[in-house]
C-alpha cells in the first residue's frame, strides 16, 4: 500500500481519537465529522466502498448534530 492513503488512514484514526478530549458536543461532532472526511478520502484511495459510505453516514449524523438547534423544555 502506498503512504499516502495510510498517512490518511492514521491522520483520521488521531482526529477521531482526539475528539475524545473536548467537552463541548459540537466539538466533538464537528472534530469527528473531520476524521469521516478522512476516512472518506482513504476510502477513495483505496476504492472500498463500505468504508466511503459508512464514513458518509457519519460525517452527515455529526454535521446534523454539532448544528440542529436545540429546543428548550
């Protein structure tokens, strides 16, 4: 395998982990948003289809979440 889809790879493997260290949700959501893209990208290079849009499916549940309004009770 070549470095750059690894180097890929492992970069959204930190971003996702690191997401691990905010408080704020929609930090959360939007850091883990970023490393689906990551992960959309390795996908690409590595032309797995399961891995693009699982990826998809995630980046679009955080990016919902990190901005839908909250509703008070």
């Amino acid at each position: 395998m070549s470095w750059i889809p690894e180097s890929i790879g492992w970069a959204a493997t930190a971003m996702f982990a690191a997401s691990y260290f905010f408080e704020d949700s929609a930090k959360i959501r939007k850091v883990q948003a970023a490393a689906a893209t990551a992960w959309i990208a390795y996908g690409l290079l590595i032309r797995s289809h399961p891995v693009i849009a699982a990826n998809a499916i995630v980046v679009t549940l955080a990016l919902y979440t990190a901005f839908r309004r909250r509703t008070v009770e």
